[in-house]
C-alpha cells in the first residue's frame, strides 16, 4: 500500500503541491473506509473534515421534501470530497453517500486550517484548488436543478 505522502503526490487535487505541503498534509489525513449506502456526512453537519477518495464512488445529494435525494454529482477515485471545512460556517452544504465499498484520506479540518493560518500561502493554495470544485458542484448543481424541472438548455 503506498504511503500517504506518495497518494498525495500523485493525486489530481493536489498535484504541482510543493512538496513540503504534502508533507503537512499528510500530519493531517488518516485512512478511512466506508460501506456501500452509508453516508459520510449529512447537510447541516459540523464540516469537520474533507477526503480525497482512493477507491469507490460517493454519491453527493440534496434532498428534496417530497421526492427525496436527488444526485447532485458522482465522484470517484482521484475526486475530493467536501469543501465546507474551509468556509465559515464550516457547515456541511450536501449529504454524501458511498453508493459501493469506499476508501479515502479523510483530512482533519481543525488541523488543516491551523496550518493554513501559520503559512497563509498553503491557505491560497487550498483555496484555488477548493473553488474550482466550488464551480463544479455549483454547475452540476445548476444543471440537475434544469433537469428537475424539465427546463431546456
């Protein structure tokens, strides 16, 4: 099994990462698995955490009173998974489900913004790479929103 520096080294997220940061990082992360249909998190929960998925697929989910989750996005290994630790409330904004037998770095939030704070370039590296994925969730959120309501594009 390869080390949690050598997965973030490779991984999309945190590829062109000065070294040094994935260091950090990685004093951050711990492996974490989780089981076909359970959820990771819940809307509303305390964001205490995000993971970058090593295998499986994670479903992202709003509910909606009267027809229940829908889908927002799919993610799969080489994904990250939740933004809301960086961003004050620090509230969980979707529900996240593994959809098959999940594997991923789960990354403690306390932990990366102390470190943010300290070495506020670490902070803006994190936080270009996070509102790209801010963009993605809001577009798949845009575009699932069209499809409910049979709107054309």
């Amino acid at each position: 099994m390869k080390t949690i520096e050598t997965f973030l080294s490779e991984h999309p997220f945190f590829q062109g990462l000065d070294p040094a940061y994935i260091d950090l990082l990685a004093g951050c992360a711990a492996n974490v698995r989780f089981d076909a249909g359970g959820h990771i998190f819940r809307e509303g929960d305390e964001s205490k955490a995000f993971y970058a998925i090593r295998q499986g697929k994670v479903a992202v989910e709003i509910f909606v009173p009267g027809s229940g989750p829908i889908v927002i996005q799919t993610l799969e290994a080489g994904e990250v998974l939740g933004w809301s630790w960086l961003v004050p409330p620090h509230r969980k904004q979707f529900d996240a489900r593994a959809l098959e037998v999940t594997v991923a770095l789960k990354f403690d939030a306390a932990c990366l913004r102390t470190k943010c704070e300290e070495d506020p370039k670490l902070g803006y590296e994190l936080l270009k790479r996070f509102t790209q994925i801010l963009g993605q969730r809001l577009q798949a959120t845009r575009l699932q929103l069209l499809d409910v309501y049979n709107v054309s594009r």
